[in-house]
C-alpha cells in the first residue's frame, strides 16, 4: 500500500517494539516496516510501555516515515480524562521536520 501510494511521509498508528517477540515481524516492527519500504527513513516513538516480566517489555507508540532526510523531530504527552477508570492509554504526537526539495522544512506529526 506504501509503494503504490507513493506518498513522501507516511505516518504509523500502534506501531509495536515487543523485546521479548521471535515471530516473522520480529521484535521491532518499525524496523520491519523499513525493510520493506528501503527508501524512507523512518522515526519511532513509544508512547506506552507494558513490562511482561523482569526482562522484557512492549512498547506501542507511532512513527513517521519519510522519503526525505528526517532533520528533527520530538513529541508531547497528549491529555488523558483521568476520571475515566477505562482511558488507560497515553497518547502522544510525534513531531517531525523533513528537508524536501520542493517545499524546503516541511513540519508533520502523527498521533
């Protein structure tokens, strides 16, 4: 879907890094996802962590991938309703600046 679109940034809900996870998507799906699509580049951040056990854990987060050079990027912790017992997620958008030819600094985000 990523190389027919042949869109320039691509961003990533749910993206998963399990530490402990063997299986064909590896541990690290971001990485995954960058194997199958060389020509990005890509920046991951995890919003949430899950520890399973003393030596492993899984995070979830999101990504941005992009076909142009990534110059920065950085994130924020997006509101939770704390009285919701059932809200138990963080959120967070992460934040990108890509150099393009055409546009100069382009600034994106994916929640």
């Amino acid at each position: 879907l990523c190389q027919q679109n042949n869109a320039d940034i691509f961003g990533f809900q749910e993206v998963r890094f399990d530490f402990k996870k063997r299986a064909h998507l590896g541990p690290n799906q971001a990485q995954h996802l960058a194997t199958l699509i060389p020509q990005y580049q890509f920046v991951f951040q995890p919003a949430m962590s899950y520890p399973e056990d003393v030596f492993s854990r899984v995070e979830e987060g999101v990504a941005i991938f992009s076909r142009h050079p990534i110059v920065s990027h950085s994130y924020i912790l997006l509101s939770r309703e704390l009285s919701d017992q059932g809200d138990t997620h963080q959120r967070i958008c992460l934040h990108a600046e890509i150099e393009t030819p055409q546009l100069q600094k382009v600034v994106t985000g994916s929640t």
